[in-house]
C-alpha cells in the first residue's frame, strides 16, 4: 500500500535535511521553495513540516521560520521516566548509568575536544558560576548544558544521543536534592573536570567526573536519611 502523501513529503524533507548537512538551530528555506524541493503543495509542506516536528526533528517558531531542532529527534521522554513514582529509586538508578557512561565520556573529550570547543565549555563553567552567585536560578540549565556538552565533545554520536538521560538524572536532583553545599562542590567539580579537558589529561578528566557523581549520589543519600526518609535498597 502506498504511503499517504504527506507522509511521503515528510519522508523527502528528512532526506533534504540530510543531503544538505543540515545542522541544529539552522534555518529551512521558506514553504514555497520547499514546495519546489518536494514537489508538493504549500499546505502538504506544512503538513510535513508538522510531522517532523512532532519527531522533534524541526521546531517551528512562530514569525521566525522553521529551523533544525536541537532535540534531534528524541522524545521528550524517551525512556518514561516521568511515569517512575519513586523518584529517589530512579534517581539512583540513573546514577548507576552515569557511573558508566560520564567518566568514560570526560575522558573522551580530553581526547578529542577541538580548541574552539573547550573554549565554549569553560564559558559555561563560568557562567554556571556567575549564576551561581547571583543566585538567579540559571544555574542548573546550565549545568544540563555543561554536561550536554562534553557528550558532544566527546566524538560519539551513541553518547550524545544518551545525553537525555543525564539530563533527566540532573533536572531530579535539581528539582527534589538539589542543596547549597551540593552546588558548590558542583561548582569545583565542573572545574576540575574542565581543567583535566583542557590539559588533554584524559585520566584526570574520567577520575573528576567519576568523583564528581560519586560526591553528589552520596549529597542525595545523606539528604534523605536526615530526613528520616527510608533507604532501603540503596548501596552506600
């Protein structure tokens, strides 16, 4: 049976984006000349559009255009997470995949990281520590994104489009744990494992960020138990 034809002019816009190299935050031409490129209609254009921007391929901004999302095409919950009743468990858990996944992606982007890019990360450290101290809040944005980052930095693609997952373990930690003493040791940490990117030290880099996740589970741990909260099942 063939494909409707909508689903047809999605099919051809998603290999137009990739013929063209096309990258995140970068701008589709306008519908007519995309109407040109696909051979369809402007409404069948839009239609398309609209598909692939329920994929989070595109994202549509209203007076501006259409441009390449930069959530490349991962659901906002990949994994349900946002279904998970006991926070704290999953919390830990993601713990678990950072422990595997962080330390061997800081010690890649010691490897691999061009100049220009190590550059951008120390300045978002030092944003994340400007925030910091003015205590507006941005801070744990940009802590997504310092993280976000080094994925990228790190010349895996299979890594990079992990990312999500150390996001959603940051936001909850953000949102339920997050404490003044942890932020500050955040602070160091993003530091240290800066300095050892920097340094081209790939083992200095995996060894900050393995005690980076280890110093703020431990915060989250330590948190819970003051509050008499039970933590049955978790491994100090």
């Amino acid at each position: 049976m063939a494909k409707p034809r909508v689903e047809q002019a999605a099919e051809r816009l998603w290999q137009y984006i990739i013929d063209n190299d096309m990258e995140v935050g970068e701008k589709l031409p306008n519908e007519y000349e995309l109407a040109e490129v696909l051979e369809v209609g402007r409404s069948t254009v839009r239609e398309a559009v609209r598909i692939l921007a329920g994929r989070n391929i595109l994202e549509v901004r209203q007076g501006s255009g259409t441009y390449i999302s930069s959530k490349k095409g991962i659901a906002e919950d990949p994994l349900g997470f946002t279904l998970v009743k006991d926070r704290l468990k999953l919390t830990t858990d993601l713990f678990e995949l950072r422990y595997l996944l962080e330390p061997r992606i800081a010690e890649r982007a010691a490897q691999f990281a061009t100049d220009e890019e190590i550059e951008k990360l120390e300045e978002v450290v030092i944003a994340i520590e400007k925030s910091f101290e003015l205590n507006d809040g941005k801070h744990q944005e940009l802590d997504v994104k310092f993280h976000t980052m080094l994925a990228e930095m790190s010349g895996n693609i299979a890594m990079t489009s992990l990312a999500p997952i150390i996001n959603d373990s940051i936001r909850l930690i953000n949102e339920d744990y997050a404490s003044h003493r942890m932020t500050e040791s955040s602070l160091k940490a993003h530091r240290n494992i800066l300095y050892a990117v920097k340094d081209r030290h790939p083992i200095a880099a995996y060894d900050s960020m393995l005690g980076h996740v280890l110093e703020v589970r431990q915060t989250v741990i330590a948190d819970w138990s003051n509050k008499h909260i039970p933590t049955h099942g978790l491994r100090k």
